[in-house]
C-alpha cells in the first residue's frame, strides 16, 4: 500500500526504509563523499538530535523548529531540569518527528561521567521504535547525543 502526499504524489511503501539522506551534522564519509544515513532508524535519530541541538528562532521560516535543551545545559543538574527538559523534548519530537514513538529519554551530566564530558555539557539517550513499523516485535533503537555536538551512535535495542 502506497502512502499518498499531495493530489498526485504516491510514496511507494518501503520507499523511507531503502532511502539515504544526507547524514546530520553534514560532513564527508571515509571516501571523500558526502555521508548519507544507510537507513530510516538513522535518519530518524540524526533529525532528533537536530531538534535537541536546534534553539527555537534559530531557523529562517521555522521560528518554532527545536527544542530549549541547548538553552539549559547550564542550570542546576537536578530532577527538576531533567523534567523540564524532558517535557520540552517530547513535545518537539511529537511536533517534528512524528515517524519516531519516543520510549524513554535518558540524562547524564558531569556528576555521573566526569571523564567523558565537560562542564556544562549534557549527554541524552532517546529510546524510540518507528512509528509504522510493520516488524514484530518492534524493534527499539537508541539515538546517543552530546549536545555539544553529534549523534555517537544508534544502536538496536
């Protein structure tokens, strides 16, 4: 079954799943190519990293696109800012990423892994599955972000 985008638009099923974007943050693979994602997961945690790590007001046209993560990488390390953070990025992730079904979200700042990080840094784990997914059982993915900078990693759970 083939989705439908536009009056005359047809997305043939499967389409997301065999296609490669360009890989966020830009940058070149091994080969000198521009790196593109090798499936939807990935794309999928490369776009939810560009919303933690996007401030609202930032993009031209979009005023609203991101989240206030980056703004409060600096308050107090605490139950209460995880929350707010958290809040903040389930309801940019429902806004702007609708293909991913958000699971878990979790936190680490420098009391729990001082050597890895610095002050003032904030490391994010987004467990999520596809929306769509016709595989049973659904299979969770990982997106790990430094919002200091990249996704580290995507791994299947």
């Amino acid at each position: 079954m083939a989705r439908r985008r536009g009056p005359d638009h047809v997305i043939p099923k499967g389409f997301f799943e065999r296609s490669a974007q360009v890989s966020l943050p830009f940058r070149f693979n091994e080969l000198g190519q521009v790196a593109s994602t090798r499936n939807r997961a990935e794309q999928i945690a490369n776009n939810l990293a560009t919303i933690i790590l996007t401030i609202p007001g930032e993009r031209v046209m979009r005023p609203t696109y991101g989240s206030e993560t980056k703004m409060r990488v600096f308050e107090a390390n605490d139950e209460l800012t995880r929350a707010a953070i958290s809040a903040d990025l389930r309801k940019a992730f429902a806004r702007w990423e609708p293909e991913a079904r958000i699971e878990d979200i979790r936190y680490s700042g420098p009391e729990e892994i001082q050597d890895e990080i610095e002050e003032g840094s904030l490391f994010i784990e987004v467990d999520f599955s596809l929306v769509d997914s016709e595989e049973r059982p659904q299979p969770r993915y990982t997106a790990s972000i430094d919002v200091g900078g990249r996704v580290s990693e995507v791994r299947i759970l």
